[in-house]
C-alpha cells in the first residue's frame, strides 16, 4: 500500500490550529512524533468482508453507544474490518471478498480512527490484526489479539461496576473499548473503542507529540516549555496515575506517551485531565477482580508508577529531544504529584512531615498492605462515592 510521505512538523513555526479538534487531534498523531510513528494525513480505505455471526465471539462492552454497535454487529452478520498495511495471510478473512470499504485514518499505533461517514454521529477507532502496524515496521506478535481482547473486556467491565459505585472520575479519563469480536477460537479480531469524548469541542495532544507541538503551545500561553509542561504533563501525568490506580486498584503498564493525552480547551490551555487508552494492558495490583460493593479492598502487588515510561522517547526525538536534566526535573515531578495524590486520598496512611531517609514506594508499599489500609481505603471511597452507594 503507498502512502503520501509525511511531511516534516517544525516546532518553531507558528501553530496554525485546526478548527475541528478531532482533525487536530489526529494531524497530531499522524505528523508531530518520532519518525517512526509518523504517517500520510490523507484518509485511506479499509475493506470490509460480511462474516457470518455464528464464526465470531461478540462481546459488547458496558456503555456500549447502540450507534457504534450497530455500524459492526447486524442480524445475521457482522461487518470485520481488515488492516490496510497487513502482509500476513494467516489473518482472519485475508482473501475474502469486500463487501464495503470505509474511510479511516491512521494513528501512531495499529489502531485507525474512523472519522468518515461510516462511523455516523459517534466518533470510533479501530484495533486491527496486522503484522506491519506503520509500512516499515514487521511486527508479527501484532496479529494475535486475544490476550488483549480478553484484557480489555475484563477490566471494561470491572471499571464499569467501580464507576456505578462512584461519582465520575477527576483529573483523568478512561478511553476503553466497547466493543469486542474475535474469530471463534482464534487470535484474529478487532476491538473498537468509543472516541465521543474527541467530538465534545476540547482539543487533544497526544504525549507523543509534546517534544514537537509542546513548544508552540507553550508559546501561546506565554510560558517557558519546561516549567509549563513540568506542571501540566508531568504532574499531571503522576496524579493522573495514582488516581487511577486508587479509584480501580490498576496498574497502568504501558502509560507511554502514545497512550496518553493532555486535554486542552479551545484556548490551548491545559483542563488538567489526562486522557489514558490502551488501560486493557494495565495489571490488577488489588483485589477490584473479586472484590464486591466497594471498589478494592487490599493491595496485592507492589505499586507501578511507571515513572520513566510516561517519558519514553523525549530524549530520541531527533533536534528536538529533551535532555537529560529536563527529564529528570520531570520524573521528579511527577512521582511527587503521584505521591501527594495518594496522601491526599489516603491522608491517615502518609510518610511522616519530615520523610527523609523514607523511600516512597517502600512507605506505600508496606502501609497499604497494613490492617489501617481498610479503614483509609473505606473512607476515601465513602468520600468518592455516589450518595446511593455510601
């Protein structure tokens, strides 16, 4: 498949801002990150076969908008979409005949928005089996989906039962699948994800671009690049963090820069939300599993701040890499907010006025392990709860 060479984002020009968020938000995906993610804006066509619904595994997720369900799942059949860059003919329904093309754009990951017509009213995305993710990349382990699919179903409904318990997340939102279907049996499939938050006028900047975009937007809000990125990325990345993990007893394992981003208003100003996706890959450090009428109710495994993983490739970005002290500012910075968040929520669990010589992670690793973690863990929940719950 030829694709139009990307061109090249110059962080010292002036930004021009697109008036749809949801074209920003993916011209920033497709153009402002590391050379190798980087990819053709113009929209490419993506074949549709028809597949009997008897062949596959359908799972539709909680929350599920009828909308972007019914553009996939019909009485008879299910329209399976196929990855435009996949080589491998041991992928499901490689040589079966189109029935329908759809109009997607590609992202910095396998997965391809569908901002045409097809999608209707609710904006979606679309995890394809392929083993060339981007043209030049061989990644046969990308054909195989059920262990994530699995995943993501499991922790979609476990976040569904925690948010029916509490009142609406702060600081952070989760972008998950909604929907799931794999071949009966197999490891080819797809997972679709709602994006209707993009559509809700709030402009998006995927972490991934921030070497690139970061400067201009600093720039608009007359502020130096470090301190203004300091506060709102890596800050706010560290209390996005620890909020999830407190609110669903969950591991962000890849909460790289290509699975976050940094909700800005209208204006390029920072709303203090982080948006986090891909959460199917996170790990269940409690009991959220198993546990019933409260969100967790002990740790089980030891916290995964992931410090360096949020920050990953900031210092590969070519003339415009961050260096070495910057980073390290920001890694600072960021398992500090992680840690004032979680003695915010927690406050009879935190270190002492004066913790020095107390290594952080060891502190909340052994406290939160603690009989006192219960009574700290009921009342924080009671604080987050909805009223017809606590």
């Amino acid at each position: 498949m030829s694709l139009d060479p990307p061109r090249r984002f110059d962080p010292d020009e002036p930004l021009v801002l697109d008036p749809d968020p949801v074209s920003q938000w993916l011209d920033w995906e497709e153009q402002a990150n590391l050379v190798g993610f980087r990819t053709s804006t113009a929209p490419v066509a993506i074949d549709v076969v028809r597949v009997p619904r008897e062949a596959l595994e359908i799972e539709v997720l909680p929350g599920a908008p009828e909308t972007i369900v019914r553009r996939f799942v019909h009485d008879d059949h299910v329209s399976f979409p196929r990855h435009p860059l996949n080589r491998d003919p041991g992928v499901a329904f490689f040589d079966a005949p189109v029935a329908e093309r759809w109009t997607a754009r590609f992202t910095s990951s396998r997965t391809l928005a569908l901002p045409g017509p097809e999608s209707g009213s609710a904006l979606a995305s679309l995890k394809l089996a392929t083993d060339h993710p981007h043209p030049d990349f061989h990644q046969p382990e990308k054909t195989r989906l059920r262990e994530e699919a699995v995943d993501a179903i499991r922790w979609a409904r476990t976040i569904a039962r925690i948010d029916a318990l509490l009142e609406p997340p702060a600081g952070f939102a989760v972008i998950g699948e909604v929907l799931v279907v794999l071949v009966r049996g197999g490891e080819s499939g797809f997972l679709v994800r709602d994006l209707r938050r993009f559509q809700g006028g709030h402009y998006f900047l995927p972490a991934l671009s921030l070497p690139w975009v970061g400067h201009p937007i600093a720039r608009a809000r007359g502020e130096d690049f470090a301190r203004f990125w300091g506060r709102h990325y890596a800050e706010a990345v560290g209390r996005a963090k620890a909020r999830l993990f407190l609110r669903y007893g969950l591991f962000y394992e890849t909460p790289n820069p290509q699975n976050l981003l940094v909700e800005l208003d209208s204006g390029l100003s920072p709303t203090g939300t982080i948006v986090c996706r891909d959460v199917g890959d996170g790990l269940c450090g409690t009991d959220a599993f198993t546990a019933e009428g409260v969100p967790w109710t002990r740790l089980e495994s030891d916290l995964r701040p992931e410090t360096r993983n949020s920050f990953w490739a900031f210092g590969e970005a070519g003339d415009h890499s961050l260096g070495e002290p910057l980073l390290l500012d920001w890694y600072a910075r960021h398992d500090r907010a992680y840690e004032a968040e979680l003695a915010r929520c927690l406050p009879t669990l935190a270190r002492a006025t004066d913790p020095a010589g107390t290594d952080w992670l060891e502190h909340w690793n052994r406290v939160l392990r603690e009989d006192r973690a219960t009574p700290a863990l009921e009342a924080a929940f009671r604080r987050m709860g909805r009223p017809s719950t606590y």
